[in-house]
C-alpha cells in the first residue's frame, strides 16, 4: 500500500489521510505479531489516534503537509526497522531448522549403531546357547551302546583278560585290538575320546589313546578336538593330560576359537594358566577378530584378564568392530575391568608377569 502525496489538507483529506497510514500499521503488525518489536507499531498507532482525535475536535485542517511528511517519514523508518528484525528472526528460524536436521540424523545414526550392537551381542549369545544346548544333547546320546562299547572297550577288555587266560595270548590280544576302532564316529562325528574328554573321565581318555584314539580329531558339527571339548566344560585334569601327550594347544573350531577363548570366556581361570604355561597363543584370533582378551574384558573375568595381561597380551587389539578390550568392558559395566587394563595400557614398560602352572 502507498500512501498519496498531499498539499493543502482538508478535514477530509486529513481523515483519509490517517484512514491510510493505520492500514499501514496494521499490515506490519500482522507481519510482526509474535516480535517484541510490535510494541514500536502499537506506540506509532497512538500517536496517529491522538492527532486524528485533536483533527476531529477542531474544525481546522489536520496539520500542514511537512508534519504530515515528518510523520510518514517517522512510520516509514520504523516500518523498515521492523522488517529488518523480522528478516532476521526468520534467518535464525532456518539456521535453527538445519541444526534439527542434522542433530536428527546424528540421533538415527546412533540408534543404528546401537541396534548393531545389540543384534552382534545376540548373535554371539545365541551361538554359545546352541553349543550349550548341543553338549547337553551329546551327554543324553551317551547312553546309545556304540558309544557305551567304545568309551569302556579298554576296562572290558582288562577285566576279560584278568578272568581268562586270554591276556596270555598274544594272538588273541591282537586280533582283539583289531576289531576296536577307537576312532569310530558317532552321526555327528564325536569319537569315544570326545565323549570321555567332555566327561571328565581321565581313565577313558587315557586308556583310549594308549590304544591310538586320534587327540586331534575334530567332530563334524563345530569342528571341536577332543581337548576343546574337555576345555569347554572346565575339564582341568583332562585337559592338563591331553596337552601332555602333544594336544595340539591352538587348535581352533568352525568359528576359529581356540582352548584359550574358551577358558577365559567361561572364566576357568586354572585351565587359562594351564594353557599359557604350554605356549598357547595369548592374541589368537577368533570369529570377528577377537582376541582371547576380547572375551574375557567382554565377559568381566578380571582373574583371566589379568592372566592374558601378564603374559603380553596385547590391550589395544581392536576386533571387526573396531573395539578394543577396553572398549568392550565399559560396554559391559565391568569398571574395575576396565580400570585395569587402562592401567596395564598407560605403563608399557611391565616386565613382572603372573606365574603361570609349572606342568
């Protein structure tokens, strides 16, 4: 809207006049109406009223054409003021509207790294229920009579000789060896050695390899040898015996954990310091590259983290997800875990190390 230049004024040029400039007014206001700045109109809009008003009381023209200029002039100024202010209210609305975007997508891409997490941490729990689940099943299967003949074969066969003269007999005693496959497999591919190792039946396991049981042979379904097998359920006897007679240490399963994952993730803390004292690879690396120090940060064992710590295992070894042991015990809520290995971290010159089982 503009306002038309004036001369001489009327009283009815004058109230026109006025009709014009309080459009005016309410036009910025309507642009303004949440601006502190609205206050400005509100004063501009009284002093218009109040020189209408003293127009209308006299009968006199309203004012001469400078103070209408000067007045106009004053509107205009405060007018172009008022836009300024909005101009830069609506700058800050937009810088502000950007910051919600990016503070957004920031948002969506941690939730989606967290959901990450979370679908690995129940992928790796699903994988160590189904190989509980699976030993539980091994142990009901011990009851078939293959199994039963082979695991006992060596003490039936002391206690037929002990009865007869049969012991006596060299040619008998060969030909029985002959007959007894001490590595027949069972349909998921576990020896008698397997099972006894799983049991904890040191005397099975002694007698079946004296016979030529396989120490190295791995079971069809997760690729575990016999002293795997033993470590998995805590068998230190078994396991101290099988590494005696040249087990191989760093044997690893499908997943590439060796005896030392599974120690330290299970918390055997002596069967960890067995393993260290045979050499077994203190970094070893597993599935997703995780080192046996991954495991036991992860599962907040201190006494087997202190063990790896102390035979060099390395602290900063950082696994497909770019974690480190460190990383994965605060993850966790293992703090005195993690206290330790940031201590073990910052001092690089350690040289005392835990004595580990002289065997």
């Amino acid at each position: 809207m503009s306002l038309e230049p004036v001369g001489e004024t009327s009283p009815l040029q004058s109230h026109l006049l006025l009709l014009q400039i309080l459009q005016l007014m309410q036009e910025c206001r309507g642009q303004v109406r949440h601006s502190r700045n609205n206050d400005v109109l509100e004063n501009v809009e009284k002093l218009i009223l109040q020189n209408r008003t003293d127009e209308m009381l006299n009968t006199e023209p309203f004012s001469t054409q400078h103070e209408l200029d000067r007045l106009l002039g004053d509107a205009r100024k405060k007018i172009a003021v008022l836009k300024n202010v909005l101009e830069h209210q609506r700058t800050r609305l937009r810088d502000l509207n950007r910051n919600v975007e990016k503070y957004k997508m920031e948002k969506q891409e941690l939730e989606g790294k967290l959901q990450e997490e979370r679908e690995y941490n129940t992928k790796i729990t699903d994988e160590l229920q189904s190989e509980r689940n699976h030993c539980s099943e091994v142990s009901r299967d011990l009851t078939s009579q293959k199994e039963y003949d082979l695991e006992l074969a060596a003490e039936v066969r002391r206690e037929k000789y002990r009865n007869t003269e049969l012991s006596r007999d060299l040619e008998v005693e060969q030909r029985f060896n002959a007959e007894l496959d001490v590595n027949c497999r069972d349909k998921k591919g576990n020896t008698a050695l397997h099972r006894s190792a799983q049991k904890g039946n040191l005397k099975a396991v002694q007698a079946l390899v004296h016979r030529g049981a396989n120490l190295n042979l791995k079971e069809k379904e997760y690729g575990r040898t016999p002293l795997l097998q033993a470590t998995l359920y805590g068998r230190l006897e078994v396991v101290r015996w099988l590494a005696a007679q040249g087990a191989n240490i760093d044997v690893s399963n499908r997943q590439g954990f060796t005896p030392l994952h599974y120690a330290v993730w299970y918390g055997y803390t002596d069967i960890c310091r067995l393993l260290l004292s045979k050499g077994a690879t203190v970094d070893a690396l597993g599935d997703e590259k995780l080192t046996p120090l991954h495991l036991a940060a992860r599962a907040g064992h201190m006494e087997t983290t202190k063990l790896l710590v102390h035979s060099g295992a390395n602290v900063n070894a950082t696994d497909n997800f770019g974690k480190t042991p460190i990383d994965w015990a605060r993850q966790n809520g293992y703090v005195e875990v993690a206290k330790f290995l940031l201590a073990s971290r910052s001092n690089t010159a350690v040289n005392s190390k835990e004595p580990v089982e002289k065997t």
